[in-house]
C-alpha cells in the first residue's frame, strides 16, 4: 500500500530543522523539488570593482532577491557557474 507523500514543513531555524531530520522519516516527504546546495566556506579576500548601467544592476538585484539571496553571492555565484562550464 503506497502512502501519500507529505510536504516539508517549513523550517526556520536550523536547530528547527536539526530537529526535524532527527524525528522525521524522510521517506514519507516528496522531496522531488529540492536542489543541490553549495556552500561558501572558502575565504573571501579578493576583491574587484565593477560599473554597471543602472538598469542591469537593478535587474540583477531583483533576480538574487527572489532567490532570496544578497546580490553580491549571486553574482559569485553566475561567474563560478559560467566558469565550471567547459572552456570552448
């Protein structure tokens, strides 16, 4: 007998969700939409400085907020993802 799949609560703490994956079984959760992760634990030290037309820095800040992420990640994180890519 299949059971249904559940929908992840939504986890505001990461004590919250240490708790969660502690007590859950998982297996019960439809987990299909969730994505790989990276996090950012290298050292930041290097710096550059970049002009933009308004226009694009205002898109570009309106992209990385509906990712819910600040501005500056997301620009790290298009370069890293253009330069993982194979150099043609």
């Amino acid at each position: 007998m299949k059971t249904k799949s559940k929908n992840m609560p939504s986890l505001k703490t990461d004590k919250a969700a240490a708790d969660f994956v502690a007590s859950a079984d998982l297996s019960h959760y439809d987990l299909s939409g969730f994505k790989p992760m990276t996090f950012e634990i290298e050292p930041k030290s290097a710096a550059i400085n970049l002009r933009l037309p308004p226009s694009l820095l205002h898109a570009l800040k309106n992209r990385a907020k509906a990712k819910g992420i600040p501005y500056t990640r997301y620009v790290r994180m298009l370069l890293e993802t253009d330069l993982a890519k194979p150099s043609t």
